[in-house]
C-alpha cells in the first residue's frame, strides 16, 4: 500500500508540465483547420510564389444610393506571370455604364518595359530600354530625359527599383518571412524556456467549465508570473529580433527598395526630409541601424515603464482530464501613477514602489474558455475588464465561433463587444459556405447601444475550386447598407469576382507601333501628347461627359 502511494506520487504529473502541456495544446499541429481542408490557402499561397500563375479581378456597380444610373460602371484587372521567362503583364480596364472607357496594358521582362493606352487614343506602345544604361540614355535623350532631370525626376533609381523587385519576386526565400522569423526564435532564443523556469505553478481548486454543449470538471492550477520574469521575457524577446541578421537583411532590402522608387521622385534633400534622416547621403544599411537603434530604445523606455507600473500576473488555469486547456482566468494591476526611468539606485527603487503602492491603481482581469469543436481554437469566448480606482469599467467581449461539417457545410463567426460609460458598441462579421453547392454568404455588421448603424453582406458561388491550386470567388451581391440591413438605406451594391489559377494565357507584349520614350524628340513628343489629347476628348464625347 505504502509502495503503491509512494509510486503514484513519484509518476504524477508536475504540474507546471500540466500546465504548458495545456497552452501547447491550444495551437498543437494536427488539428482540423477547414479553410485548409477546404480551400488550401497556404499550399496556393507557396505556388503562388514559386510557380507561374494568372490573377483576375472584376468590379461593377449595380446601384449607387438608390440611383442606377452609373449601373455597369466598373473596372477590371487581369495579370500574369510567366516565371520561366521572368515576364509579366496586366490588362486594365474601366468601363462608364455599359460604355468601354479605357482598356491599357502593361508588359515586363528583363530588358524592357512597356505600355500601351487604349487604340482609340493612340496607336503608339511606349517602351523603356531597361537592358542598356538609363542614365547614359538619358543624358542622350532629345527631350524627356531634361524634362526628367529638371523635375528631379530619376529614372534609373526607378529601374534600379524595378529590377530589384523583379529579382524578389523570383528569389526561392520570400522577404519577411514571419513564419520562418519564428521557427528560428523558437529555436534560438531562450526567453519562452525562461519563463517557463520562472512562472510558479501550484493545484489549484477544481472547476465546472463549459465544453462543447456540457459541463466538463477540470483540475484547476493557480499560476503566479511575475513582474520580473515578464519584464525579462520582454528584453529577451526584442533582443533577439533585433539581432536577427535575416530580419536585418530583409529590411535593408525594402528600405533599398523604398528608397529607389522615391529617389525616382525626389531630390536627395527631399529624400532626406521625407525619411527624417541626417544626412541624404545615409545609406540603407544605416537608415537600418537608425530604426534598430531608436527601436530598442523605445522598447526599453516602454518596459522601464512596466516595470514600475505593473504587478505580476496570476492565472487560475483548468484543465480536462485528457489534458486540454478548458479555461483560465487571469489578473493583474496596473499604477496610473507617472512612472519614471532614472530610478536605478536600490533608494530611489524602493521610493519608485511606495510611491506606487499608493498611486491609484488600474485593475485588469478577464476569463477565456475554450469550448471545443473540431479544434480547440474553434469556439472560444474571453473577456477583459478594465477597473479604474473610481470604479468605472471599460469591458471588452470577444467570442469566436465555428462549425464544420466535412464535405457538408463550414460556418464561422467572430464578434467583439465594447462597453464604457454607459455606452456599448459590438462588431460582428460571419460566413457560411455551402460545400455541395460552393455558395457562400458572409455578413459583417455594428451595432451602437443595440442599434444597428451598418452592415456589408456578400452572397456569391466559388467556382473551379482545386484546394492549393485554383479559385474563382464570384461576387453575385456586395451591399452597404446605412442602418438596419432589412430596413436601412441601400448605399451601393456591386458584383463582381476575384480569381486565381496556373498560368493558361501566355504573356505577350502590347500591340502597336513602338515610341521609346527617351530616344523621342521633342516634336515626337508634342505629336503623341496632341493625339492622345483629341483621342481621349472623342472617347468621352462619345460617353456623353464632355
């Protein structure tokens, strides 16, 4: 007997290990996620950048404050990329009614780029060399590459800017790769095992909690974190990704990026008032090290703050007999008094914290329940309360709900809720698809003191539908409504669709007679500007606005 309590005491569970076991869980792998299973969004999203594919988009309004006037008015976009040949293109259109306004196109590839306007203005595609020195084409250029300079204009900062995005755009590993940023920081930083070692973790009192449709008795753990081991957590955490040389490497990037597209636009004094910068001549890596350094130190005055200001954190956490997080409640307090940051010596420290203690304090707390469904994240209710000294409260409601059927039906739902001072504000949207039909419908609405004040609802069809390769999401309804869905005012509804898919139309260049816009003279110039002029004032008199 004796032997067997021993053993049984020696075997069970630590429950700080219960505990973290539990929080794990929350987002373990594994777990059904229907917008995957359904539609394969991350499996679409890696071929999107690996493979060649085609993008559409369509947009046409039905009506437009009670008025159908400009009904059929609407634009188009359709885009290509042939990876193989580094080429791309888009075709642009507008249309006025049922009229065909302005239909252009755009080409791309590593020599050059070009752009045609629609043939009723000119017949004219105009080209940029991209293969030869913009800036030697420039100081030859007859006309434009003057008028440029004289604007302050850069053209090959724009080109440089082109080419580097085009080079991205191919590049195996994608820029600000979040997902990988935090598979290294869970591998490489040392501040979750830290405060895990920190946190005290003791059983607690059992507890009833809602589970799905029932009440589940789970083991209930009382869990302290301290003011310092956050604090701490906090620094270790904005130390390493300050010291990430990826996350470093990708931000000169953009910032090169950036700054060649607005050097294209701007002198270097005006780049250097537009960036706050010193010195115009700062380069990207130190325009880096500039926002690093001001970074960290905005992040060690804000946790200098939290230091003095903010108690520990406690937790009573619950958890099912088969190891799920089921609910957890949590609270802290915070001291509204002004806090500063030269407190360093054990004196002023002490004076910082009596001072606190006395200060009017702001109470924190709030609950998070999980109730199951096909994953722990699918239903979920949680709440935070903001107590003031005066007793005055700020309460936030969150709630997340979901249910799916597989191949029948997948609904969703998330709602947030603001109450303060008498006054109450909530915030809703939610969706329904239909898996046999692939209909769907998705509302989102707010409400002011249990008053309606607007909405947006989409009902539309997914069509081709291959899960990680393809979709066409077509819009047969988008209202805006100003009040009550049912019985407010009908602001807009348009129509319209949005599709992805493998590249099926190959890439082509624009059609017409070639103008390269440096090697043009001036009266070339004068030419195409009057042509384009007199064909635009036909297009509109022929829609009736001129």
């Amino acid at each position: 007997m004796v032997g067997g309590v021993a053993f049984w005491q020696m075997n069970k569970p630590d429950p700080k290990d219960v505990v973290i076991d539990a929080f794990k869980g929350v987002v373990a792998e594994g777990q059904t996620n229907p917008m995957e299973e359904i539609f394969g969004w991350k499996a679409l999203g890696e071929k999107l950048y690996s493979d060649s594919y085609q993008v559409g988009m369509n947009l046409t309004l039905g009506e437009l404050l009670g008025s159908s006037e400009l009904q059929g008015t609407g634009f188009s976009i359709n885009a290509r990329e042939d990876r193989s040949s580094s080429t791309m293109d888009m075709d642009l259109g507008f249309q006025y009614g049922d009229i065909p306004m302005f239909n252009a196109k755009f080409y791309l590839d590593n020599s050059e780029m070009a752009i045609a306007l629609p043939p009723d203005m000119t017949n004219k595609v105009f080209t940029l060399n991209l293969e030869e020195d913009l800036n030697t084409q420039i100081a030859n250029s007859p006309y434009l590459g003057k008028s440029l300079s004289d604007m302050g204009m850069d053209l090959q900062a724009y080109a440089d800017y082109m080419k580097k995005a085009n080079e991205l755009s191919h590049s195996e590993t994608p820029m600000f790769d979040f997902g990988a940023l935090w598979d290294r920081y869970k591998t490489g930083s040392k501040a979750v095992d830290n405060l895990k070692a920190a946190m005290t973790v003791e059983k607690g009192e059992s507890k009833s909690c809602p589970v799905g449709d029932a009440e589940v008795e789970c083991d209930g753990y009382d869990v302290v974190l301290s003011n310092a081991a956050l604090v701490q957590f906090f620094t270790e955490t904005k130390d390493f990704f300050l010291a990430d040389e990826t996350l470093k490497k990708d931000m000169i990037t953009y910032l090169e990026l950036v700054y060649d597209l607005n050097a294209s636009l701007y002198g270097s004094e005006e780049m250097a008032q537009l960036y706050g910068m010193e010195s115009p001549d700062m380069t990207p890596e130190q325009q880096q090290t500039e926002l690093w350094t001001s970074a960290d130190e905005e992040v060690e005055a804000l946790l200098s703050q939290l230091k003095g200001a903010m108690g520990d954190v406690t937790l009573a956490v619950y958890v099912t007999d088969d190891g799920k997080l089921a609910s957890f409640d949590y609270s802290t307090e915070l001291s509204l008094a002004e806090q500063t940051v030269e407190a360093e010596t054990a004196a002023a420290e002490e004076e910082s914290a009596a001072s606190a203690e006395a200060a009017d304090i702001l109470k924190l707390y709030g609950t998070v329940n999980f109730r199951g469904g096909y994953s722990q994240t699918a239903n979920i209710e949680a709440n935070l309360t903001a107590e003031e000294p005066s007793g005055e409260k700020i309460v936030i409601d969150m709630a997340k709900m979901g249910e799916y059927e597989k191949d029948k039906l997948y609904q969703a739902q998330l709602a947030l809720q603001v109450e303060a001072a008498g006054e109450k504000m909530l915030f809703s949207m939610s969706g329904e698809y239909d898996i046999p039909t692939a209909n769907y419908t998705i509302d989102a609405y707010a409400e002011e003191n249990d008053t309606e004040v607007g909405s947006i609802r989409i009902d539309g069809i997914m069509e081709d539908l291959v899960p990680g390769e393809s979709f066409n999401a077509v819009v047969d309804s988008l209202r805006v409504t100003a009040g009550p869905a049912d019985e407010g005012m009908l602001l807009a509804e348009l129509s319209g669709s949005y599709g992805i898919k493998p590249l099926e139309e190959a890439v082509s260049k624009p059609e017409g007679e070639a103008f390269d816009i440096l090697a043009a003279t001036e009266e070339e110039w004068n030419t195409v500007i009057m042509e384009l002029y007199m064909g635009l004032t036909s297009m509109l008199s022929g829609a009736g606005l001129s």
